[in-house]
C-alpha cells in the first residue's frame, strides 16, 4: 500500500485540515451579519422567540421540519442571544465542524481524497450559505456526513459500532430534515446487498422507527400546503437550481457561466478517477456515486410522477456530500495528481470569487430587508406598508410596532409600496419596480432606489382609507414582481 504523502507545504493531511477548519470558521464567522435576514430565518426567530413549549406546539403551523434543528438552536439562543448573530453562529459552527467530517469522508478513500473533500466544503458557496443561515440546512449536512463516513467504514468493516453510529447519525438527520431519508435509503440497499443482512435488522430498523415516528408531523405539516409554492415551480428551472446550488452557490455574477466551467471541471474530475484511479479510489468514487445518484433520483421520479412534488435545491442538499466526495476521488486520484491539482484549483477559485462576489455586491446578498427598514426609518405617524406577502415577517426583526390589518383599512397619511430585486436562476437580478401612480386621495412624494430595493412614498393631506382592492391592483401592476401582497400597519 502507498503510504500517505505529505501535504501541500509540507504539512501532513491532519495538519492541511486543521488549518483548512480554522480558515474556514473564521470565513464563515467573520461575515456572519454581512447580510440581512431574509424571511425564511425571521420564521425560525420568530418561532424560536416563543417558550420551548409554545415553539412546539406551534412547529407544525409555522414550519414544514423536523423539531431538531429548533430544539437545539433554541437552547443555543438562551447562551449566545437571540439577535442575526446569535442565531446564525450555531449555523456557522455546524457549518466549519462540517469541514473536518467532509475530510473524514474522503478519507475512507485516501488522505488526498480527504484533503480535497475538506478544502471543497471549505471553500463551497453553498456550504458557505447555508453555515450562514439561520435554517436546519448546515445541520442536515452535518449528520448527514456522519452518517455517510460511518456507513462508508460499516462497508469495509462491518463492526456493531460503526453499524450502530450510522443509525445514530442517520437518525439524528432524519429528525432535522425529512429528506435525510433519501440518502438513508441507498445507503441501507448497499449494506444490504454486501452484508449479512440479519446484522442491518437492528440499525436500519431504529432509523425506520424514528422516520415512523415523525409520520404524523410530516403528515400534519404537508396537509397545511406550507410546500405548495414548489410545486407551482417548474420542475426544469428547480433541476436547474439544485446544479446551481451544488456548484456555484446560491447567488452570485455570470452564474450561467460559471455553473458550466464548474460542472465540466467537476466532470472531469470524476473522468480522472475513472480511468485513472486506483481500485481503491474507483470503489470509493462508485459508492459514493450510487449515494448521489439514488438520493437525487428518488425525489426526483417523485416530482415527476407528481406522487410528492417538494424536489428542491435546498431539500436535496445533502447529496451534495457523496457528489463532493466523488469529485474530490478524482482531484485527489494518487496516479493524476498535477491533473487533479489544475483541476481542483480551477474549480476553488471559482468558488472563492463566487463568496466573495455575494459578501462585496449587495445584488448576490439576502433580500435587504433591513437596509428597506433603515431607509422607511421611524414614522412620524401611523402608516401602511405595502410588500409582497409575509414581509412584515423579516421587516419585524428591524422594525418596532407592525401590525396586520383587516379587510377594512385604517386611516392613515402615508402609504409605502416596498418591493426587492427579483433574482434569477440565471442572468443578472431584475431591478425592483414600484408603483408611482398613487392610491385613491394619495399622491406621489418620491422613489427611493437602492441597489436591492425600491421604494414609493405616497401622503394624503388628510387621513384617508384606502381600499385593499386598490392596493391590490397596484401592486400586482409590476409593483412587487405580480407576487401577492401583504399590508400591514406601522405606528
């Protein structure tokens, strides 16, 4: 057997991914308030600002997840407060624990496999993203890699321990995302057809009670249609957006360009260890191929035979590890190592530019929710605040006293039309647009132009009512991108 190499500098690969841990917490904690929250994570602080009790309770109206991921960060929120820095830390720090597992994964290969599959998920924008985002994502991925080392030492060593922490892990990743079940599920077949298949009895049947268990919530949560807005998507453009997500990241510049430069890199990375692979590195590279591709079918078959429609990026997050343990297989192929070098670092620097552009250009960013609540500043008097629906949500983190309103508007001077840039799956983000010609008794005082927002102030000279048909229309007016509006009250 070749014995382990040096690291790049002379550092072994212990040292290489201590040093890549530590660059990558310190990038993930450094800009953790970069950007605004956004409203997916103001409904987990909203949630997680209850009592442990009323979060509970309240869990399947609010949330479309398992309770994990709110149980922890709500404990975690009592230690290191409740304000964006608070919340996203526990992110950031399952998020950077991430990167020493991701080198464990790859390890079960080779040590250069190890050191790549932690210097991706390093320098991942989308492991970025989500080490940043006060949602269950990071900690998905964290169980999930877990789980995917030890089933990987189950396959060459099947001992009572390694079966035993693959059913922890998988457990404790099924109670943080629903679609833990989906890498669950191939990997049981590979244990299945390899080993004795009385020995998975106990392992994968504790995961099926878990998932059993949780039958009920999910149940309780899909009847509530929290995820019908998915499937009012089209299924190519959500294909299109997971590649994105797996690749280049969430949002970011010349995103159609970049996806295709990374995803042949990342291609021929897999080439690499196809035909020039050990047979080690080729059996590592083919389970975790088989991982990848049953997670991503099975969802997948399900969108398209419309069964269970949920099929999205973020949802099928966690096959990005097998896919970044297979491609770091091919950069780390111990017989294309200037290759798998060119390669590797081809595709690192797109992904750095790809952080760096969304930290430095507010239009790659989170919706501005707070740079919107800074601009409409504190009202002299009440007033209605027009967006698109559930912005009194996020715009509540930064802003005092909002209040929804009745079918029957109340009397105000002011009425503001709020509306953020629209970003899309490819292309540069369309500006936002906002209403100038004004509800009835209103007229137009200015349009405020942000880089990521727009807004248009309107004022009656006395208090006046307007109708909610009237805002209605001139929202859906390429006011807010046609989406459905919320109005809500400011005092």
């Amino acid at each position: 057997m070749t014995r382990p190499r040096a690291g790049t500098l002379g550092l072994s690969p212990t040292q290489l991914v201590i040093a890549l841990t530590v660059l990558g917490g310190a990038l993930r904690f450094a800009t953790l308030n970069v950007s605004s929250i956004e409203l997916d994570e103001s409904a987990t602080m909203i949630l997680v600002h209850r009592g442990f009790s009323g979060m509970l309770s309240h869990l399947t109206s609010s949330e479309s997840a398992p309770p994990l991921y709110y149980v922890l960060v709500w404990i975690w929120t009592k230690v290191f407060g409740a304000g964006a820095i608070g919340f996203r830390s526990f992110s950031a720090l399952v998020g950077t624990a991430t990167i020493p597992v991701m080198y464990s994964a790859g390890r079960e290969i080779s040590p250069r496999t190890g050191v790549w599959a932690a210097l991706l998920t390093t320098v991942s924008p989308s492991m970025y993203f989500f080490s940043q985002e006060a949602r269950a994502y990071a900690l998905l991925v964290l169980f999930s890699a877990a789980a995917f080392v030890y089933w990987q030492r189950a396959l060459k060593q099947p001992s009572s321990r390694h079966l035993a922490m693959w059913a922890v892990m998988s457990s404790l990743a099924l109670l943080t995302h629903y679609f833990a079940a989906f890498m669950f599920l191939p990997e049981t077949l590979v244990l299945a057809m390899r080993l004795d298949r009385r020995r998975m009895l106990a392992p994968a049947g504790a995961v099926v009670l878990v998932g059993l268990a949780l039958v009920p919530l999910a149940a309780s949560q899909r009847a509530d249609g929290k995820t019908n807005w998915i499937e009012e998507l089209s299924l190519p453009r959500r294909v299109a957006e997971s590649m994105k997500t797996f690749t280049v990241g969430i949002y970011g510049p010349l995103v159609l360009f970049a996806l295709v430069v990374a995803v042949a890199l990342a291609a021929g990375a897999v080439m690499l260890v196809w035909r020039r692979g050990d047979d080690r590195e080729r059996n590592g590279a083919r389970n975790a191929a088989i991982v990848a591709g049953v997670s991503l079918g099975l969802p997948l078959v399900l969108a398209v035979t419309h069964l269970v429609d949920v099929y999205d990026g973020r949802n099928v997050l966690a096959s990005w590890i097998p896919l970044a343990v297979l491609v770091a297989a091919g950069l780390g192929s111990e017989r294309a190592a200037r290759s798998g070098a060119l390669l590797g670092g081809a595709l690192c620097a797109i992904c750095v530019a790809m952080i760096v552009a969304a930290n430095a250009v507010g239009d790659y960013q989170r919706d501005d929710w707070r740079g919107v609540a800074r601009t409409l500043g504190t009202p002299t008097t009440a007033r209605l605040l027009v967006a698109e629906a559930h912005a009194s949500r996020p715009l509540s983190i930064y802003m005092r006293s909002l209040s929804g309103v009745s079918a029957t508007l109340p009397r105000v001077t002011e009425v503001d039309f709020v509306a953020l840039r629209h970003l899309r799956t490819v292309g540069p983000p369309q500006a936002a647009v906002v209403p100038t010609s004004p509800p009835p008794g209103f007229r137009l005082v200015g349009v405020t132009r942000r880089e990521t927002f727009a807004i248009s102030h309107f004022v009656a000279a006395r208090p006046t009512a307007p109708t909610l048909a009237s805002l209605t229309q001139l929202g859906a007016n390429r006011a807010i991108g046609q989406m459905t509006i919320e109005a809500f009250l400011q005092r």
